[in-house]
C-alpha cells in the first residue's frame, strides 16, 4: 500500500468519526535512519530474522538487532558495546579477507557479544542462532555457543584471566567455541568465566 493511499484511507476514517484533521504524516528517510540501518545489518539481514514473531527460531536475533540499534542512539558504555559488536559485525559481512582471518574476527565478534552486557536471558537464546549466523560466513569450520555447557572442560573451554583457576563451574561464556566442519576437531576452544 502507497503512501498516499494510506493517507487518503486515514482522512476518511477521520471525516467518519467527526470531521477530525489528520495530523500531517511525515515519513521521509533521513541519511542518519540508513545509516543506522547499514550499522545493524538492515541491508543484510534475511526476513526472516528483520521480520521474526515471537513464535519464529529467529526472533531471538531480531530482539539482539533491535537492542543493539536503540543503543547506538544513546549515550555512554552501552553505546560503546554496541557499536563496537556492530562494527564487528559489519567487517565479518562486508569486508574481504582470507578464510583464517574471517575466523578470527568471528571469535572477536563472538567475544564482544558476550561483552555488550546485554540482558542475559536474550544472549542465551541469541547465542546460537549468531553463531549459526556467523558459520554460514565461514568455509570449513563452524562456530558454537556453549551457554547450555555448565562445567568446565578443558577439552572444550579456556578460562579467561578473570576465572577462578580451579572452578570448575561456568559462570558465563565470554566467546564462542570454534570447530573443523569435516572431523568436529576444536580449532579454538571457548572461554568462558570461572
């Protein structure tokens, strides 16, 4: 449905109710509303992530996008966080680069994920799916959360310097677990807090 008929529709249903004028609809795109959508990957982003219902797998990104959004217009650490994870994001999507390197960057952008401080209970559920995200840009290895793992296996997971050397229950993860696709050998073990 066009603009105008969308205007058109909102006169009469005014008219309707008691000759009430409709106040005027301003919907102009502003250079900082695409912008901002580039920065979280609204150019990118499959439907079925940007248009996701609370039923859909993929509604936990979509929440994630969102909350990194409304926090790259505000002030402070959060702003920080977010633009930083968004950057992150934005380099592993757009830029060119070898397989190796692509890897790298993806366990960084796995790492200020979990930095961003975002509220716990969406990470755990977002954790997968950006992961699963992440692997599709990926050629021969694949990327895991380990948010369901709740004790330490050195196999698996590396403490990072704030832990507690001889914990052996997580705490929380602080990046993602990096595998070889072909054999399911680990390429770069997870840390996690202790």
């Amino acid at each position: 449905m066009n603009e105008e008929r969308v205007k058109e529709l909102v006169s009469q249903l005014a008219e309707a109710v008691g000759g009430i004028a409709p106040a005027e609809v301003k919907t102009t795109s502003t250079t900082s509303d695409k912008l901002l959508s580039r920065i979280v990957l609204g150019d990118i982003l499959d439907d079925s992530i940007l248009s996701a219902r609370p039923s859909d797998r993929t509604f936990p990104l979509r929440l994630l996008f969102g909350e990194m959004g409304a926090r790259l217009t505000k002030d402070g650490d959060e702003a920080d966080h977010a633009f930083t994870l968004a950057s992150g994001l934005n380099f592993f999507f757009r830029a060119e680069m070898d397989g190796e390197s692509k890897a790298r960057v993806a366990i960084e952008v796995s790492r200020t994920f979990y930095e961003a401080g975002f509220d716990p209970e969406m990470v755990s559920k977002a954790a997968p799916l950006l992961a699963a995200l992440l692997s599709g840009g990926l050629e021969r290895i694949k990327l895991e959360s380990v948010d369901h793992m709740k004790v330490f296996d050195s196999q698996l997971h590396e403490r990072t310097g704030t832990s507690d050397p001889s914990g052996s229950r997580i705490v929380r993860p602080a990046s993602f677990l990096c595998r070889v696709t072909a054999n399911n050998v680990v390429k770069a073990k997870a840390q996690v807090v202790t």
